[in-house]
C-alpha cells in the first residue's frame, strides 16, 4: 500500500507541472527559475526537517555526494531539459524524457549488476511505444532541422544526468542516508550551482513578475520538488530505479487527461491507443506476469475417486 501510494502520487504531481512549467518560461531564464524553484524548495525542506527533528548534520564525503546529487538531479539535467525545451514541443520533449527508462535499466546493469528481463524490455518498449503513438500527430509533422537536432541531444544529455542521478541516489540510501535531509542539501547544491550558471551567462534575476509565475513556482517548490522527490526516492530504495522511472512514462499520459479537462484536448485514436499502450507497459513493468498468469488459469477440475 506505502508503494502504491508513493507511485501514485509521483505520477499524479508529475503529471500536472507541465502547467506550472509553462509559466516558468515566459521573460525568465531557464536558470534563474531554477534557482527559485529549488532555492525555495530547499528552504521549505530544512524547515521541516528542522521541526520534525531530522538530524541535518552529513560527513564530509556524505556531503560530496549530496553535491553530487545536487549537479545531477536538482541543476545541469532540469536545465539542459528547459534549454530543449525551448526548441521543442512538449511532445518531443516528453518522448526524450520517457528515454529515461530504457537509460536507467542500462545503466543499473552497468553500475550495480541488475538482471534485465525480457519482462523488462517488454515493459520498457511498451511504454515507449505507447508515448510515440500518444503523441503522433504532434511529432509526425515536425521538420528536423539543424536547431531540433541539437535540443534533442540537450534533452537527452539531462535524461541521461538524471538517469546518473538515480544510480548515485541508491548508493546513497544503500549507506542509509535520510532522504528528506539528503535532499535538503542537494537542493541547495543544485540551486548554488544554477546560481553560477546564471552569473556566467549573465542572467538577470528579475523579481517583479506576475503573480502567476510566483503561484506557479510555489508549486514546483512544495509539490513538484519537496513532496515528488521525496516519493520518488524513497520508491528508488524500494522497488529499484527500472519500475521507478516508468513513472517518466506515465506523467505525460497524466498530462494529456488533465489537458482534455482544463485545455479542451480533443481525443483521437492516437490517444487512446497510447494510453492503453502505456498502460499495458506499467502493468508489465510493475507486476509479476508468473504469478499474474497463474491466477489467470483456469482451476483444476478434482478427479473423481476409485469406487
């Protein structure tokens, strides 16, 4: 139940700040609305850590691996991924990200020796499939120049960052490193590193902005940071980095519903189709098919006794 509640709410967070991101964008650098998302999402953390009584206090190789944590998963891949974004569409944009969990079975073979499974593949390929065929008319149309070409492989640099992210996060949880002040710090990392960035580029850090881009990243702050990495990481420890970042699958699917809702998304075959695809995946990659076949098989009949 603790799992199922994790994933869900990973996925549900996920999946609506698309909308809280698009407001992130508009006359503010990529940078600098890094830093103010997880400027305030660190701050937020070390004040509940403060009143729940967490211990805040790391070792000095603890700490560079929390600055590990901070370059990888909370500043270079967020950025490289707004970087793209900025030249791709969303649906490209998700479809890269989704990569992440083909990068992340790959790389915990690499790393820590994980089997992959057929079941794993067909899981992994399912989703993909499904993700692709969701997003069709949006990619079919697309012209592949020069420009795409090169936000593509900025997305799929981040991907790839944050699948290292991952691999350094269950090393980290391994040792027994707690993952609300863990993450507390790496955010603060993250955030110190973006503010380098945004110095060197020469970023302005503008502070008069509408009162929806604040609202927006209050959000991405408590929920889409705080809460989500929370479940996130503690979901690394429990059920593995593979069937964790099915979640990368699932949020655009979340996102296409919640679109149909507030954005009058018209559904088309295309639609439906992916989103059962990508269901079909989640079930594959989360559940034992051995035992899910067994329960499916019809129940021996009793022989009848020798008279």
């Amino acid at each position: 139940m603790q799992v199922i509640l994790l994933y869900s709410a990973a996925v549900l967070i996920w999946g609506t700040t698309w909308i809280a991101i698009s407001f992130q964008l508009h006359d503010v650098a990529p940078a600098v609305s890094l830093v103010y998302r997880f400027g305030l999402a660190s701050v937020l953390l070390f004040a509940i850590c403060k009143v729940a009584g967490y211990k805040l206090k790391f070792n000095a190789n603890e700490h560079l691996r929390l600055f590990g944590i901070g370059l990888t998963m909370f500043s270079f891949n967020f950025y490289l991924l707004y970087q793209g974004q900025q030249h791709l569409n969303s649906a490209l944009a998700a479809i890269t990200f989704a990569t992440l969990v083909v990068m992340n079975m790959l790389n915990a073979r690499w790393i820590y020796k994980t089997a992959i499974t057929f079941k794993d593949w067909l899981g992994a390929g399912l989703g993909l499939v499904g993700i692709c065929t969701l997003f069709w008319p949006q990619i079919a149309g697309v012209d592949v120049d020069m420009q795409t070409l090169v936000a593509l492989a900025l997305c799929l640099c981040g991907t790839f960052i944050a699948s290292m992210s991952n691999m350094l996060s269950i090393s980290n949880q391994k040792k027994q490193m707690p993952v609300l002040p863990s993450n507390a710090w790496a955010m603060a990392y993250g955030t110190l590193t973006m503010v380098s960035i945004a110095l060197v580029n020469g970023d302005e850090f503008v502070t008069d902005l509408p009162l929806d881009y604040w609202l927006a990243t209050g959000y991405l702050a408590l929920f889409g940071s705080v809460i989500v990495f929370a479940c996130y990481l503690s979901l690394l420890s429990k059920i593995g980095a593979y069937k964790t970042s099915y979640i990368t699958v699932l949020t655009p699917a979340i996102a296409v519903v919640i679109s149909s809702i507030f954005e009058d998304f018209s559904w088309t075959s295309y639609t439906v189709s992916g989103l059962l695809l990508i269901l079909l995946g989640n079930v594959v990659c989360l559940t034992k098919l051995d035992k899910l076949f067994r329960r499916a098989k019809a129940p021996e009949l009793p022989q009848a006794e020798a008279l």
